[in-house]
C-alpha cells in the first residue's frame, strides 16, 4: 500500500522540489550576498560629531538613514557585495559632505569611511537661519551688512566669539536665538568695559542687532 501511495506521490513531490529549490538556493545566495557592512566616522578633525544624520544610498534611491553614535560613529549592515554607495553627511553647524564607498566583498571585511566635516561660519550660520525663519530676506546694517562685517573683521575678540555664536544660533530656533543675543549682550559689555576698541563694540552691537531680527522673524 505505501508503495503505491509512494509511487503516486513521489513525482509530484520532485516536480515541486524542482520548482522550488532553485528560489530556495538564490534567497540563500541573496541572504549571504546582501548582508556586508559599511562602518561611518564623522569628526571635525579633533574630536567625534555626534548626533550627524548619514544617509546611506544607491543611485537607484535612499537605503538607510541613520545618526552617529557618542563616538561619531554608526554602522550599516545587508549591504550588497561590491555595490557603491554614496554616503551624505549632516549636521548642525557643519557643512554638508559627500562621498562614495564601495561595500566590501566579504562578510570577514567591513568598509570604513572616515567623513572629516568643517564647521560654518558665523557668516553661513546668520545666513541659513535668515533663510530659515519667516519672512526672511532683510537687508541692510541688520542682517547683510553684519554677516560681511563679520566674515572680514580683524578683530580677535570676535574672531574668537565666532565659533561660539555658531553653536548658539545653529539649530535655527528662536529659544536658540535668544540664548545667542542674550550671550552677546553680555560679552559686548565685557569688552567695552575692558576698554576694546570701539569698532569691535560697535561691530558686536551690530551682530546683537542681527540676531534681534532673527528673533522677530521666527515664529
């Protein structure tokens, strides 16, 4: 009796497994093709950038996004063997950054790519956030004027308060707005009572100016 069930059956079950096997052994292939790994380090040159967006892509469309770790790193896994993959770096205070890196060949190998980002100025930064809030667009002695002055000044203090006023004002919000002319306010008292010269009081006057703007300008 089991002979002929077996008989009956047995063709049936090998056309199946003919029909089957071949996607069984390409998913297999695909798992072990599609699983390499790209490994990305974002820093200034001195220390890691935290919290930087990585956008991870084909020409083909966007494959993962992802944000840095506290050591400025994060890792991406099921890649395709061999593929280019551009990698698009942000993040706040820094110049955007590209670059292409080719997934590795071997699961015994990650692909490492290091992106080194430089920071904006305080130039960059006032423009961005004019661009940013509500109504932008002004011009003259309280926006314009101010982001030339400062790309320009000879000045050391406030080429040193620079990199400071980035940081402030970098997210673009207007809690951060206030917090960058608050900050100002009181470094342009301290350097006129240390009797700096009057242009660089006037030129942090003016930088004050700017950012009030900015703050009538976000919502």
């Amino acid at each position: 009796m089991w002979s002929k069930i077996l008989t009956f059956v047995l063709p049936y079950a090998l056309k199946a497994a003919e029909k089957c096997l071949p996607a069984v052994i390409n998913n297999l292939f695909n798992k072990r093709r599609n699983n390499k790994m790209i490994k990305v380090t974002a820093t200034n040159g001195s220390s890691a950038i935290v919290g930087a967006t990585i956008v991870l892509s084909l020409p083909s469309g966007v494959v993962a996004t992802q944000t840095t770790d506290a050591n400025g790193q994060t890792t991406f896994s099921g890649l395709v063997a061999n593929a280019a993959y551009i990698v698009k770096f942000s993040a706040t205070g820094y110049e955007d950054k590209n670059t292409t890196v080719q997934a590795p060949a071997d699961d015994a190998t990650v692909s490492n790519v290091t992106i080194t980002a430089s920071a904006k100025s305080a130039k960059d930064i006032i423009s961005d956030a004019s661009a940013a809030v509500s109504g932008a667009g002004t011009t003259g002695t309280d926006t314009s004027d101010i982001i030339s002055e400062i790309e320009n000044t000879t000045s050391a203090a406030i080429k040193a308060k620079e990199a400071a006023l980035t940081a402030e004002i970098s997210d673009k919000t207007k809690s951060n707005f206030v917090k960058a002319r608050d900050q100002w306010e009181v470094f342009a008292l301290k350097i006129a009572d240390a009797g700096v010269d009057d242009a660089t009081v006037a030129l942090s006057v003016r930088i004050i100016s700017a950012i009030n703007k900015l703050i009538e300008k976000t919502k």
